[in-house]
C-alpha cells in the first residue's frame, strides 16, 4: 500500500494512522522504503511511503473482571 505523507506526518504515525498498530510495522517500513531513515523522522509533505501489509491478528484481547460493578 502507497500512502502520501501530510505535513508533520511521521512514519509510525502513517502506520498507526492507516493500519492500527505500529508494532513490528514501523521496520517493515523501513526496509521497504531504502534511505527513509536518512531524511529524519519527520517526513516531507507529499512524499509516497509504502506500507507493509497489516499484520493479522496475534492474540485474541482477554476480557476483563470489575470487581466493583
């Protein structure tokens, strides 16, 4: 996936922004973007980032007790 940076954007902000999560994507990114890191973390307005695919689901969210409810 291709995305076009705003201004202010940061890479782990595109990730979170258009794939919810940042985990293990961020470096994905990277090594799918050579050079990205050298250009600082804030990344030009209009730039074209390419995303990894979203990561599938890990581990199911285990629901949680309130004692006092």
């Amino acid at each position: 996936m291709q995305v076009t940076a705003r201004q202010g954007d940061t890479l782990d902000l595109l990730c979170w922004r258009h794939l919810g999560t940042t985990a293990a994507v961020v470096e994905a990114a990277y090594e799918l973007n050579q050079g990205l890191a050298d250009t600082g973390p804030i990344l030009a307005e209009g730039a074209v980032i390419t995303l990894p695919d979203a990561p599938a689901a890990s581990t199911p969210i285990r629901a949680t007790v309130n004692l006092w409810d």
